[in-house]
C-alpha cells in the first residue's frame, strides 16, 4: 500500500523517495500503554532515528540485539551473560524499503520487533538529553544490549550485564507478557543507563541510596518516555482537560487519566513516609521529579496566557491550589478545552524536556558509593541552572524540599 500511494503521488523518482525516507529512519509500531488498557488498543507508529544506524533482522543494530529463544530459557544470573548459546526463533525482517510497522500485534514476530523499538526509543530520548552517546556499562566484555523479548511463566522483567529480559504477568490475558508493556521496557533500560552515565558501586551501597535512586529513576525515565508518544500526550490532556494539578484525589486522577505511570508518581509520600525497602524508598524523590514537571508545566502554561494561576504566587502550588483547580478543571467544557489542546501539548512537551535535561545530565556530578537523595536533588538543580531550567530553580528547589529531600 505505502509503495501504491508512493506511486501515486510520485508517479516518477518513487524510488528516489523510498530512498530519502530511510534516511528519515525506521518506522515500528509500539503500544505507550499496555493495549488491555482503555484508549491504547492500537500501537502508535514510531520512528526509530537514522542514528541507530542500519536496522537489520532481529530486529539489530550496532548497540542493540533481540534474541528469541525457541525452548523456555532460564533467567540470567551470575556466572552467566549473554549471548544466549541456543537455538533462536527466526528474527523479525524488515520491508523492502527497511521498515518493521509492517509487523503487527499479531504475528509471531511482534514481541521481538516491539521489545526492540521500546528500548531504543527510550536510549535515543536519554541521549537526546545527553547530547552525545552513551557507552554501556558493559562494554568492553560486551559490545551490544542483548534483549529476550520473553521468558514464559516467569512473573518478572530483569536487566543486566549486557541483557534485558521480559517475562509475563500474573494475568492471563493475551497481552500479559511485558515485552507489550512499555514501562516495564523503559523501566529496565532506566536501570541499564543510569549504570552506564552513573558508574557501578565499589563496595556494598551501605550509607548511599544508590539502590533506591535508581528505582526512583527508572520509574521517572518510563515517565518521560510515556510522554513522548502523541497517544499519550493527547490522551492524558483531553482526558483530564490539561488539568495535571489533580492531587489527593487519586480516584478521580484513575478514572480520567489510564496513564499507569503517570499516577504512579502522582501521590503524597515524603521521605519520612516510607520504609527503607529500595521500592517503597524511592517514591519520594520519583514524585519530587514528577510535581517538578507540573510546577514547570503549569508556569508555561501561566506565561503563555493559558491558565489564571501564577505558581510563582504559592509556595506549594499542588497542595494549596488543588481543590479549586480540581473543581474548576472538571467542570471545563471539553469543546472549551479544544481550543487551547496544542497549544497546552506544547507546554506539556517543553515541560517535560526542561527537566529531562536536567535530570540526565546531573549524574556527571554523582558519585555511586557517596549518592544521596539530597547530593542527588543538588545535582539535579545545578544541572538545571545550566540550563532552560535555570528560570524554574526556586520552584524546583521547593518541590524537592516539600519532599523532605532537603
């Protein structure tokens, strides 16, 4: 069909323009959300840039490979690193113009092709806010990411050195397995980059909070990840009204927003609120980046003449303005809102890359054994003054002590 309509509207050079397009880079299909989840049953074509280099079967490329085991492979543990020595499933093939959306939910090969274009897409976001590659922390031992897009009935997603592996969930459903669930993809590769910009501790991570910072961090890469998808972002915003300051009212936050990340960080906790277990740990700093996104989504919006709330006024905007605005955002007409939809999306999206530059580039400034929460907010804010955020430092700088961080 894209070779019909190329055609068509190229009657001569259709050649020429096939040509240019894979310049432009490689098209899959991805699901922002698991598909069972209301809105994101179809996937969204996303494109996978020239930067990758060639895409080959696999699918592969120079720093990312799937392999697909025929029989039921163990998980990874120590003494044991890839490449997995068995027998492979036959690869996912790309079109003749190089593409892989021509693989849908329903082919065999969706699970690799899918599992791939998650964690590329998130290394590619992560050095966008780099501003250069990233060298994995496994290299020189291993040159490429091993991906096993999935290990049946094993209730767990795990990364390593040199690999990321995918189970399924406890449910029974066709869309159980994790390699469909783009968080879970992101959340490994979280992990997996953070260790490669970050370092690997020297001794046991006694006295830091290493471990529970890079849980905190995973959770908040998948949530930049989610809201590079127009899906996402068109969703979320029509759903809620643009009305992200939705807060101690997580029932009504679920019943408008079906972004599972997303209201994942939308809570209350702060660091005096949670035990020492890494996850629960590391709740406060992940929602820290999370209402720093909002206090900066919510200032351009204030700038740009699309919302009467100066966050600058309030100290603590979400808490002491939420009732209103909650009352005010519900009872917004939806064709109200339709006006004002891309222009309050680029907010969004100018938003969530202020802090995005902030947060990738202050581990430069973070030592594995000595992290702390609070060495890991002052890196995040001096990173930011050295950037587009240096205009939100105070905001910044309240919503991580609000927290308890500071």
């Amino acid at each position: 069909m894209g070779a019909a309509l190329d055609a068509i509207t190229h009657p001569q050079g259709a050649g020429e323009a096939a040509a240019s397009e894979r310049r432009l880079g490689t098209r899959f299909l991805v699901f922002p959300q698991p598909p069972f989840i209301p809105g994101y049953e179809k996937p969204e074509v996303v494109w996978i840039g020239p930067s990758a280099g060639p895409i080959l079967a696999g699918p592969s490329d120079g720093r990312i490979y799937v392999a697909n085991p025929v029989e039921a492979k163990s998980p990874y543990a120590a003494p044991y690193i890839p490449p997995y020595p068995g027998l492979l499933r036959p690869p996912a093939e790309p079109d003749a113009d190089g593409h892989f959306d021509h693989i849908g939910p329903g082919s065999p090969a969706f699970l690799a092709a899918h599992s791939y274009a998650c964690a590329r897409r998130v290394l590619d976001i992560c050095e966008g806010y780099l501003g250069r590659p990233l060298v994995w922390f496994f290299q020189p031992t291993l040159e490429r990411l091993e991906i096993i897009p999935r290990i049946p009935h094993w209730q767990n997603a795990q990364s390593g050195f040199g690999f990321l592996e995918l189970g399924e969930s406890e449910g029974k459903r066709p869309a159980s397995c994790f390699a469909l669930n783009f968080d879970a993809v992101a959340h490994e590769m979280g992990h997996l980059i953070l260790l490669s910009e970050l370092g690997i501790l020297e001794g046991d991570g006694a006295g830091s909070d290493f471990f529970s910072y890079h849980e905190a961090i995973a959770d908040f890469i998948s949530l930049l990840g989610l809201l590079h998808f127009d899906t996402a972002l068109d969703r979320l915003l029509r759903r809620t009204g643009g009305n992200l300051l939705l807060h101690n009212e997580l029932d009504k936050f679920a019943e408008l927003s079906q972004e599972k990340q997303l209201r994942s960080l939308n809570n209350s906790l702060r660091i005096g609120d949670v035990s020492r277990e890494v996850h629960d740990q590391s709740k406060p700093f992940a929602s820290g980046l999370f209402d720093c996104l909002i206090e900066v989504y919510q200032s351009l919006l204030f700038e740009r003449g699309l919302s009467d709330i100066d966050p600058r006024r309030f100290s603590d905007l979400r808490r002491q303005m939420a009732p209103v605005l909650i009352e005010e955002g519900l009872q917004t007409p939806a064709a109200s809102y339709e006006l004002r939809h891309f222009a309050v999306k680029a907010a969004l999206q100018e938003a969530r890359d202020i802090v995005g530059e902030a947060i990738v580039p202050s581990w430069q400034y973070l030592d594995p054994d000595s992290l702390t929460f609070e060495a890991a907010a002052s890196a995040f804010l001096e990173a930011a003054s050295r950037g587009r955020g240096v205009a939100f430092l105070d905001q910044l700088e309240d919503c991580m002590r609000w927290r308890g961080i500071f």
